[in-house]
C-alpha cells in the first residue's frame, strides 16, 4: 500500500504517528502475562524450536522500515472480548471425529450460516443475543481467526466490531489489506456470559463449523489472534509468547500467531511484536 495512503488511512482511524522506541530485551519475546496462559493440553502439531528463517524480505517488508502508527497508538478503553487470568481446561482434541455434527463438513455456506444460527450444542445458545458467525472474503487469503465474540459483537452479529476491531482493520491496513479482502471469524460463535474464557466443551462445539469455515474460504495463511484461538487451532499449551514467530501448519496451512488486539490495547508495548507477525503473514502471502 502507498505508505502515503496507509498514513491517511489510519490518520483517519484516529492513530497517532509512531515515535521510535528502544528495542526491547531479548527476554521479553519470550515473557507472557497471566492472560495469556491455558491449562496444559497435548500438543498435536509440532513446533520448530526456533524461528522460522525466512527469505530475503522485500524492501517494503523489511523489518527496518518504519513501522506503522497503529503501533504506539494511545490505548482506548476496550469493550472487546479479553481473555481472563483465570485458566481454562482446553485439553480436548480439536478433530472431527469428537464433533457430533459429522454432517457440517458437506455444508455450503448458506448452509452452514444457517446451521450455526440454529445451534443449541452448548449451553452459551441460552445466553446470546445472536451468533456470530463471521464476515468477510469467502476466497479470501488470509483467514483472521479471534477468541469469542465480545458484547458489541453480540448485539451486532459481526467479529471484532469494537476498539479492538478498529486497531485489527488498521492492523490489516498496514499490510495493504482490508477488512473486506480477508476472511474473521473466532474459535466461539456465541459470547461467554461476562466474557469469560471459552470451556473445553464449547470450544468443541463450534469446532467443527470452524474447520468447515476454514475449508471453505481455502486461505493461504491463517491469523491466530490470542492464547485461545493458538491453543485450539494447534492444539499447544505454550504462551501466545513462546509460539509467536515460528512456523505452524493446520492441515497443510501455515499459522501464524499473534497477540489479540484487545490484548495489545491494554500492553501498546507488545504492539512491535505483533506487527512483526503480521509481517511474516505478509511474506506467505507474496
């Protein structure tokens, strides 16, 4: 994107202009807050132990190029979906063959849509004001997947529509993308009450409409936003911390992680980290 209408654009969006900062240590790559933690769960796709090493990147993703204003934006209060300190057991294996729907597989979108409208599979139906089944580019080639819907996206019936929305739109737009030019949608399609973490048996409700999502837009690379949407997609324990920057694969497509943007609201000093994700998401996608 013309570096002149990436500034107008998230000018627009109300974001301050960057101001270099010091590097940060080296052990805070690795450091992760309560938040972002999970109960222990068996790893079923393997992680490289080191980042992945990466081709010569092109003069406008090189990581000395100035980076985007989103990235020391004032942090605004936030009415997104966010993870809670307390952990939760997601130990359960995502895979088909523990999803009762078998027959979502075969589903169209229109098919689908209307399937997840009318679930009832977990006890979350009682308490949503819709689903939220996601938007966006059915072909799309890049696949942004969240936590849970929020209370705006509750009320709205649309993925990341709140302050945490608008910093994922500006996010995308430093990559020359829009909302509409990729795919978003979360590991939930209804909002824990009081937005808590996701149960084990939640999360595999809505399993399988997720891998039918995931099948159906076909993207070249998939976006995990938060510990939750990591933890499910690649069935890891680890810190959102530990598995950021490395190589990952769901079913031959690449996953990168990243922090989620509500997350990054509250600790704008993790926000170079995640635009070097989305960098490396960006390189897949040359």
């Amino acid at each position: 994107m013309n570096p002149t209408l990436r500034q107008a654009y998230l000018e627009a969006m109300g974001i301050q202009s960057w101001i270099p900062r010091v590097d940060s240590s080296p052990s805070e790559d690795i450091a992760e807050p309560a938040s972002e933690m999970s109960a222990q769960a068996p790893v079923a796709n393997k992680v490289s132990g080191e980042p992945e090493i990466l081709a010569k990147q092109p003069a406008s993703l090189n990581r000395e190029e100035t980076p985007p204003d989103w990235l020391d934006a004032i942090p605004l209060p936030d009415d997104e979906y966010a993870p809670s300190a307390t952990p939760t057991d997601l130990s359960d294996a995502f895979a088909e063959d523990l999803i009762q729907e078998s027959s979502v597989s075969q589903l169209n979108w229109t098919q689908l849509e209307a399937r997840v409208a009318e679930c009832t599979a977990c006890e979350l139906h009682k308490t949503r004001t819709q689903t939220v089944f996601g938007i966006g580019s059915q072909t799309a080639k890049l696949m942004v997947i969240g936590e849970a819907p929020g209370a705006e996206e509750d009320r709205k019936g649309e993925p990341f529509v709140g302050r945490a929305g608008q910093l994922l739109t500006a996010m995308l737009g430093a990559i020359g993308l829009s909302r509409e030019q990729v795919y978003i949608a979360n590991i939930l399609k209804c909002r824990p009450p009081g937005n808590r973490d996701p149960r084990s048996e939640e999360s595999l409700s809505c399993a399988a409409y997720l891998q039918r999502q995931i099948a159906l837009v076909n993207p070249r690379v998939i976006l995990a936003v938060g510990a939750v949407a990591a933890h499910n997609l690649l069935q890891s324990d680890e810190p959102v911390g530990r598995l950021r920057g490395k190589s990952h694969q769901l079913n031959g497509v690449p996953v990168v992680v990243s922090y989620h943007p509500a997350y990054l609201l509250r600790s704008p000093d993790q926000k170079a980290k995640a635009w070097q994700d989305l960098q490396q998401a960006a390189r897949i996608l040359q």
